[in-house]
C-alpha cells in the first residue's frame, strides 16, 4: 500500500470512529458531571428518594417520582403500540399486497419523520383537551396523554423493524405450514412469529429505549407535576422532561443532579443497546448450533 | 372460517389506525394553522415573544442551524461510510465501530442536549450559540448520516470495483472515481432525509442553541428555531395560533422533503 | 392393473397471462411411486403443487380442468382445503423443517387438526420417525431444535412431519437436490418403503433416480404432459421421439 493510500485510510478511520468515541465522550461527561451526586448525595437517596426540592435549605434530589413516571408513560406506550405495532406488521409483511405495503410503509416512514414536538403540540391542544372533556380527569395532562403520544411515536420503529423480522422468514416455512392443512392464521401464530420473534422483541426494546428517551412530546402532554403517577388521569414528571425544565436555571448541586439523571437515562440506554445485542447474537447463533 | 376473518379484520382495524393518526396529526394541525399562515407571518420578524409579527429569523436561525450541522456532519458521515463500506473487514474492530453507531443513533435527544450543554454552552463558554448547536446537532446527525449512505455505498455493484481495480486503479481512485458517483443519488436522498430529522429536533438543541429570539449575525450567537418556537408559544401559552402556523410550516416542510427525497429516489432508480 | 387414485383430465394451469400447464391427462395409480421428469420449468413442480392446490398460496393463478382425488374433484367449491392437505402431505426441495423442536415439528400437522392429547402425540410422533426412519438417531434429543439436524435428517423429518397427519399421498418435489448422494440413497430407499403404504408422487430432475424408485414415469416438456408409462418402458422403448432424446440426453 502506497504512502497516500495508508494516509487516506487513517483520515477515514478516525471518522468512522467518531461514533464511538462520542458515544464514550458523552457516557464520561455526563457521569463525571453527575458524580458528586452519587457520591456526596448519595445513590441511594438521589434513585429513591420521593422528594424533589433543589430550591430547598435543606436540598432533596430524590428522583423516584420522576423515574416512577418515565415508567409509567413508557410502558402506556408499549401497551398501546405494541400490539398495534405488531400487527400492522403482520398486515404489511403477510396480507398486504407488494404494491399495497410498499405505499402505506412509506406513509408510515413520513410518521417517523414527524418532529416529536409537533406530536407534543398535537397532544397539547387535541388530546389533552379530550382526556379532560370526555375522561373527567381534571387537567388533561396525565399519563395516557404521554402514553398515546409516545404509542403513536414508536410505531414507526416497531412496525418497520417488525415488518422486516416477519419479511426475512423464510418462504419454506410457510409453504410447510400450508402443505399440512394449516390455515394462514394458525402459520402466522404458530410458525411465522415465533420465527420472526428476535427482530420482534428487538423492536420492541428499541420502541422502549426511544419512548424513556423522548422529551419534549412528553413533557408538553404530562403536566409536570413530581408526583407518583396513581392513575393514568393524573399528571406526572418523567426524568427527561425534568432536565428540559430546569438545566437552564439550575446551579451548583442542582444541575449536578440533572446530569445524574442523564446519567442514569445514558445507561439504561447501554442496557437497551447491550440486550439487543444479545438477542441479535443469540438468535444468529441458534441457527447455525 | 370465522375466526380467520376476526384476525384479518383485527390486523385491518391496526394498520388502520396507524395511518388514521398520520392523516389526523397532520391534517389537525394543518388545517387549523394554513389559516395563520400569510406572506407578512413569514417575511416578517418575531414581536412582543412570539405573539404578532412573522417568524422570519425564526425560519433563518433554523436553516443556519442545520446547515451549519450538516456542513459538519456530512464529510465526516461520507468518510466513516466510506472505511466501514470499502476498507473495514470484518472482525472485531468493525463490530466495534457498527456498534458505536448504533449506540449513538439510540442515545435521546437531551443526552445530547445534556453532553453540548456541558461540554460547548459551559465548559468551552461558548454560551448558547449557533456553535454549540450546530456541532451537537452534528454528532446526532452522524449515524443516521452514515447508517444511510453506506447503504447507499453497498447498493452499488462489485462489478463497478472489479471493473475500476482491474484496470489498474487504486482503491482510492475506485472509490472517488467509479462508487461515489454512482451512490450518489443515495447519499443525496440519506441527506435529505437526515435534514428532516435534524430541522424537527427540540430538546438538544433548546439546550445548546438557546431560544433567543435574535437574528443571527455570528457563530456565537443564540438563535430559536422552528421546533423550539411551537414549543414555547404553546407549552407557554404565548399565542395557539402562532404555534398552529409555525407547526404547520415546519410540517410542510418536513413533508416536502420526505416527499422530495422519495421523488428523487424514484427518479433515479427509473433512470438507472 | 392398480386403481387409479388421482384422475386429471384436461388440466390447463395459468400464472397471470403464462400458460404454465396444457391439457394434462393422466391417472396416477395408488400405493405406487410415480415419478415426474423433464427440464426446468416443463411444468412438472407446477402439476406436482396442483394436487394439494398449494398454488392457491400464489396471487392471481388459475386452474382449468377435472382434478380428482379420490373421486372428488378437489377443486370444486364447498372442498375443504384443510381436509384435502391433510390427506396429501407435501416434501419440498430444500428440507423446510419449521425452527422449532422435533418433537414440535412432528406433532405441529396433529394439532393444526385439533389433536391435542398427549399420549396420542406421542404416539404419532413415533411412529412417524420410524416409518421415516428417523426415531433412532432423534429418539434421544426429541425436545432439540430441529435446525440441528444434517439436511439428510431434516429431510426425512419433514418427510416424518407429513406422515404425522396420516396422509394416503406424499408429493415430493425434487426431495434430494439438496442432498449429498449418501443421504439421497437413503431417501431413495425410503420413499421405496413408503410405497407400500402410501401413494408417492416424485418430482426428480435426476432420471436414474427416476428409473431407480418409481414404477410410472410422466415425462413433461414446456408444459405438455409428452408421455406417462411403466418406468421400465419409458426408460428402454419411449414412443415419443422427444422423450427419447431427453432420456438420451440429447437435450434438458
């Protein structure tokens, strides 16, 4: 290899490391920033303390409402888009005609283009309005706004990637379903799903790891309140929501503390990536044992 | 029979509603802002925070912004597409840098926000700015970036390589000469559509880029974009009607350029 | 003379505008093996699919003519597509098992037809392996993935999963093209012992597996059924010139 070769390979190398020194950049700094929180505070206090009061004499950083909220909205999310997901998923991979499915996944890839905050505005002024009209919840802002808000955000994700699991079955399969007097339903349950499963759950974990990721929709529909979450009705904080919100004015302990919550969020999403991982690897690795 | 048809009708009622709430969010929020909407809202520049006059610098700190995101990020995302396409082999250090993209394209929006707000906005003092903003814009727009130009690298056929290699080109040349330009118009398209994600993004860029209502005339300055404008004159109250036009422009054009860069996909794959 | 368990007249077979089938006459005989032969794309795995309508799974086909089983035209309206696969198990060219246990893989063509007792599973499972002469090298790992297996083995296990559903007719389509010639003498030899018992329709690209299993050759050209008789005819005295020069070797 020539001497502008060997260059040219290196310059390209250090680019297409960016991702993951970033992706180490940004683990490093946001923990380094929330350290003293874990250390100082305590981990214990800060991950389940109920109270939030930065502005107090005596400062309480207990996050467990907030975590209790991001909780809440994000399983409301898989609850209601998942299933929802899944079988869109189904209808496009194994009902839908070619034509058909390549037509509405386009549609649905425009849903994933969608700003986050124009479904939190859409949320604000339709959903929030109607949950307090016809739910009786008093404010509107609650759990299931963010939840469906958050539902209708990760249906992108988990129909597409889903769609694709269910695709990459092979046709044998079902030729062999068939060929035996099962009917399309009783393939799809018993042979196509449980074949396309890996992609699925991975769907699934990615819908997840985007629905704790997501701020600014969920923090214009959830109302803000650092309370835990006891019905669907009520309002909530989630942790990202709480960072938006305050990083701006906050100093000292405080912003340390907002960083913690970064923190705590940046490592969940280590976890997501991590089990994806595995499942990828495993499901790869069960063909060929 | 019977019970064939309840599943049939149970997927339909789904992918139903899947494309219900697309034509509800976007038709709601057009229908109700295309009202706002007039030449005076648009060359006109923001007044009394956001409740009369147009939003112009609000539409020009947005194309500074991601202009300015892109500007960094799409070298960068063409040369990373370009090693893990072309020079990586596969092992190790591939699954590594595979992995670091994947990881990065999960990390959330305020992560982001979290990593330019510390590093850019307060340890380097560089304030909220155009700066700031545009780089942590740029980190999230990498993998997405190289995630869809190596795709659009991979579409183009051994044959084209072996036919360049064979005449005694050097890889390099190969790549300049022969791949690139006929992954062109897939990395046009990658870009497009990365431009969509980084207009609609808030969070990270409400924390980074500030959400002044000033005209841009430096990097350094502060600036609010299309996003960050919906989400304060309504999360704030400031004026519905305001955020209905401004939400509906930035629908239109998030839709125009998902629109756009399918046409031209389409285009392309007829003509090739 | 044998009976006659399947009777076509006057089959025409259409994908879209592509005549894949024309006029297809022939009586195949029951508890024999009858081989199918002829190039690619003479229309043979076509004919073959025809018998358990399996091209219902493929958009805008369409079927003309009688197709009997059993005396029943199996493509007439009130028939029950379930029933008619049950009856006609099917073996594709590349072994298909379904990623699952054997045990599941085994048993999944019972319980499709609502067998859900155990013992009565069980039973099937086994007798199933053994008549595909599979039960001794599986017995111990049952509840093991069935991807495990060699293609030889997942070939007989599909051949033991259609068994399952106590077919009266296994269509078979090109069973060994991806086979090595160890496991394809072995499936040879099966498909021999399974003619006893059951009516056995082989698609085969290789004619001296033809001559070496079957009893009646159909020979197939561009979607003509070209001549049917006693392999041992077909093989030294065909009457028609083009099946002569394929099995010569002349063309395909």
């Amino acid at each position: 290899m020539d001497i502008k070769e060997r260059y040219i390979r290196g310059v390209l190398l250090v680019c297409a490391s960016l991702s993951v020194i970033a992706v180490a950049a940004i683990t490093y700094t946001i923990i380094a920033a929330g350290w003293p929180v874990f250390t100082e505070y305590g981990v214990f206090r800060f991950l389940f303390g109920a109270k939030w009061l930065p502005d107090a004499d005596n400062i309480q950083l207990g996050i467990l409402t907030m975590i209790a909220g991001t909780g809440a909205v994000t399983v409301c999310a898989l609850v209601i888009g998942g299933p929802i997901g899944i079988l869109s998923a189904v209808y496009l991979a194994e009902l839908a005609s070619k034509r058909t499915s390549t037509v509405i996944q386009a549609f649905i890839d425009l849903l994933a283009g969608i700003p986050s905050v124009i479904y939190g505005f859409w949320g604000l002024v339709v959903l929030v309005p109607a949950i307090r009209n016809y739910l009786g919840s008093t404010k509107g802002y609650s759990v299931l706004a963010g939840g469906v808000v958050l539902a209708i955000m990760i249906l992108p994700t988990v129909v597409r990637i889903s769609a694709d699991a269910l695709r990459a079955v092979p046709k044998e399969y079902r030729d062999g379903s068939y060929a035996l007097g099962a009917d399309r339903w009783y393939t799809i349950f018993k042979v196509i799903l449980p074949a396309a499963a890996p992609g699925i759950i991975t769907a699934l974990i990615l819908g997840f790891g985007r629905a704790i990721g997501e701020t600014m929709a969920v923090l214009m529909v959830t109302g803000n309140a650092k309370q835990f979450p006891t019905s669907l009705l009520e309002p909530i904080t989630t942790i990202t929501g709480n960072i938006a919100l305050e990083i701006g004015y906050s100093w000292g302990l405080h912003r340390q503390a907002l960083f913690a919550c970064g923190a705590v969020l940046m490592i969940i999403i280590l976890l997501v990536n991590f089990l994806i991982n595995r499942i990828i690897r495993r499901a790869a690795g069960g063909i060929y044992e | 029979m019977n019970k064939l048809k309840i599943w049939d009708f149970i997927t339909w009622v789904c992918i139903g509603l899947v494309l219900a709430v697309l034509l509800l969010v976007i038709g709601h929020v057009v229908v109700s802002g295309i009202r706002f909407i007039n030449l005076k809202f648009i060359v006109e520049t923001t007044s009394n925070a956001g409740r009369s006059g147009g939003i112009r610098n609000v539409i020009s700190a947005t194309i500074y912004l991601t202009l300015s995101a892109l500007l960094l990020a799409v070298p960068v995302s063409i040369a990373a597409a370009i090693y893990l396409q072309e020079y990586a082999r596969k092992g190790r250090l591939l699954n590594i840098l595979v992995s670091g993209i994947e990881t990065l394209a999960g990390v959330p929006s305020i992560v982001f926000g979290l990593f330019g707000f510390n590093i850019f906005v307060t340890l380097l003092g560089w304030s909220w700015s155009l700066v700031s903003g545009a780089i942590t814009l740029a980190l999230m727009g990498l993998p997405i970036l190289t995630r869809t130009i190596m795709e659009a690298i991979r579409a183009v056929p051994r044959s084209y390589r072996d036919a360049s290699l064979a005449l005694g080109a050097g890889q390099w040349t190969t790549i300049v000469r022969v791949v690139l330009p006929a992954a062109f118009s897939g990395i046009i398209t990658g870009i497009i559509l990365s431009m969509g994600r980084i207009i609609g993004e808030t969070a990270a860029v409400f924390l980074t880029f500030g959400s002044t209502l000033n005209s841009i005339s430096s990097i350094f300055d502060s600036g609010r974009t299309m996003p960050v404008h919906v989400y304060i004159l309504s999360s704030e109250s400031v004026s519905i009607d305001n955020a209905y036009a401004t939400a509906t422009i930035l629908l239109v054009v998030i839709i125009a350029l998902n629109g756009l860069a399918y046409l031209y996909q389409g285009i392309t794959k007829k003509r090739g | 003379m044998n009976d006659i368990q399947i009777r076509i007249r006057d089959l025409n077979f259409y994908y879209g505008e592509f005549q894949a089938l024309y006029g297809i006459n022939a009586d195949i005989e029951r508890k024999a093996v009858t081989a199918l032969i002829g190039p690619s794309g003479c229309g043979k795995s076509t004919f073959l699919r025809c018998i358990n309508r399996m091209n219902d799974t493929i958009d805008n086909t369409l079927v003309e003519g009688l197709l009997e089983v059993n005396d029943e035209n199996i493509y007439s309206a009130g028939l029950d597509v379930t029933e008619l696969r049950k009856k006609i198990g099917m073996v594709f060219q590349r072994p298909n098992p379904f990623p699952m246990s054997i045990y599941d893989n085994v048993a999944y063509g019972p319980r499709v037809h609502g067998i859900k007792n155990k013992a009565k599973l069980d039973e099937l499972v086994q007798k199933s392996l053994e008549q595909a002469h599979l039960w001794v090298e599986v017995k111990d790992r049952l509840y093991k993935n069935a991807l495990g297996l060699s293609g030889g083995q997942q070939q007989r296990l599909v051949i033991a999963r259609s068994l399952a559903v106590e077919p009266e007719i296994l269509l078979m389509d090109e069973p060994t093209s991806a086979l090595d010639p160890i496991a394809t003498a072995k499936l040879e030899d099966l498909v021999q012992k399974l003619a006893k018992e059951y009516t056995v329709i082989i698609v085969t690209h290789n004619m001296q597996q033809a001559a070496r299993v079957s009893t009646k050759t159909a020979f197939f050209l561009n979607g003509y059924l070209i001549e049917m008789d006693e392999t041992s005819k077909i093989f030294t005295a065909p009457k028609d010139q083009r099946t002569e020069d394929y099995i010569t070797g002349r063309f395909g």
